[in-house]
C-alpha cells in the first residue's frame, strides 16, 4: 500500500508539471519576462508586447487545443499522434500572424522574429509528426527558455533546469519515449537561436544587444549534456553503464570548464544536479535510475 501511495504520489506531481509546461501555458510566464526585459519599465511598451504574446502564442493555440480536444473525446495532450495535425496547423498559423501583426504595428523585432520562429518551429513538428511523435511539451519549453538565454545570458539559461524535470514527467505519464521528450527540446533550444540570429541579419532588424551565438550554444549544450547522455545510455544498454556515465560527465566537467565561459559551467552543474535528484526521487520507475544503480 505504501509503494501504491508513493507511486500515485509521483503520477499526480508528473501531471501537475506537465499541465503547467504546456505549451500554451508556460509561455505566459515566460513571454511575460521576454516582454518585461524587452520594456525595460515602460508600460507603454510592454502593454502591447504583452497583448500580442498572450493572444497569439497562448489564447489562440490553447483554445483550438481545448476545442480540438473536446471534439475528438481525448485529453487535453491529445496524445494520439495523427489527432495532433490541426492543432499544430492552427498554431503555425496562429504565431505567423501574429508575427505579421508585430511587424506591421512596428513592435520589437525582438518579439516580432520570436514569433516567426515559434511559427516555423512548430511547422517542423509538423514534420516530424507525419512519422513520428516527439515531444511539444520539451519544444514549447525549450523555445522560449532559448529566446531568454539570448536575453539575460545566464539567468535565462537557469530555466533549463527545468528540461530534465520535464521529460521525467512526460515518459512517466506515458506520453512520450525518452526520445521523443529529449529531442523535442533538443531541436527547439538550437532552432530557435539559430534562426533568431538568422532572421534578425536577413531583415535587418535593431534588437537588444544578445548574448553571443557561440555563448547560446555553449548554454544549450550545457543543459542538454547529462539528459542526452542518460537517454543515449538508456537506449545503447552498454556494459558498466554507470562507469560510462561518470566519465563522460567528468569529460563534461573538465570541457565545460576549460572553454566555456564560467556561467556556463554553472548551468551545467545544476542541471546535472537536477537530473540526478530526479533519479533519486522517480527511483526504479525511470529508466535513468538504471544507469546508476
């Protein structure tokens, strides 16, 4: 009865991470900070900033997908895979006119290009879709937490710590494998920041002075490190796998801290650190816990 408790315990906090990730969701909080930074305190600018984020990256899309949901009697994940294409339409659509509308009303081209890029992000899980299903709740977290990175450097990497945190949920709940969660933030993380700066030299725009592109990298690949190299074990079953993770974590380590900024080692270390707790706490219900112990 206690195990039944405990594991019952851990289903409820999964779905309760997961219905706060949802991609709709957590860009509320997320855009309001990009919006925030991008103001820096005029209320004149962050009102519409604010407006067009919640409109047409959150109401919008979470709207068709309560609608959408709701007509096709399934949950509100609408995990079947081929149920999925009309969300992901209606969102493509949903974040390019409200790029449009960012562009003609003349708002940050910070904001204006972020939006372009959810678009087109979500057109590629479009993609991807047709054949297999990865994760939009690791790309709706890992666009966003990009933008900040390229925003507030560090301090917007810190938000990674939840990547880790958010594939437990997804593979516990049974929506996603390990890499579908894994590679839906693995693709978002580096799309985003690339084509930020992609679209931001094509058009010319005049934004904030951004973190470097080699320093977003180094950053992505910071908080991308241990669960990549846990989900690689996970799915490789090779011989003395704990030996192999502790080496290449101190791999990690001693690269991190060599050539990259010291900011970034820090990220890598808590993110390490909160994946390790999450194997601590899921325990033999995830599969990370079996490269350990």
């Amino acid at each position: 009865m206690k195990s039944y408790n405990i594991n019952m315990n851990k289903l409820k906090i999964a779905k309760t991470i997961s219905t706060i990730t949802n991609p709709p969701i957590i860009c509320i909080p997320l855009f309001f900070i990009i919006c925030l930074v991008l103001a820096d305190g005029d209320v004149f600018t962050f009102i519409p900033l604010e407006v067009i984020s919640l409109i047409f990256a959150s109401a919008l899309p979470m709207a068709i997908i309560l609608f959408w949901a709701k007509k096709l009697g399934t949950d509100k994940d609408i995990s079947n895979r081929s149920d999925r294409y009309m969300p992901l339409i209606v969102g493509i659509v949903s974040y390019f006119i409200g790029f449009l509308v960012s562009l003609i009303l003349g708002l940050d081209h910070f904001l204006t290009v972020l939006l372009l890029c959810y678009s087109i992000n979500t057109g590629v899980v479009l993609v991807i879709t047709v054949k297999w299903k990865i994760s939009v709740h690791t790309t709706g977290l890992s666009g966003p937490v990009a933008a900040l990175i390229l925003l507030l450097g560090p301090i917007g990497a810190l938000f990674g710590i939840i990547y880790p945190v958010l594939i437990w949920s997804r593979v516990l709940l049974k929506k996603h494998t390990m890499a579908q969660a894994i590679t839906g933030g693995v693709q978002g993380f580096f799309l985003t920041v690339l084509e930020m700066y992609l679209f931001i030299t094509l058009f010319n725009f005049n934004v904030l002075a951004m973190t470097p592109l080699v320093d977003a990298i180094y950053y992505i690949l910071a908080i991308i490190f241990t669960p990549v190299v846990l989900g690689l074990l996970v799915y490789l079953n090779v011989s003395h796998e704990k030996m192999v993770f502790v080496l290449c974590e101190l791999i990690g380590l001693a690269l991190f801290l060599a050539f990259t900024p010291f900011s970034v080692f820090i990220i890598f270390v808590l993110v390490r650190l909160a994946s390790l707790l999450i194997i601590l706490y899921a325990g033999s219900d995830f599969s990370w816990h079996d490269v350990l112990f």
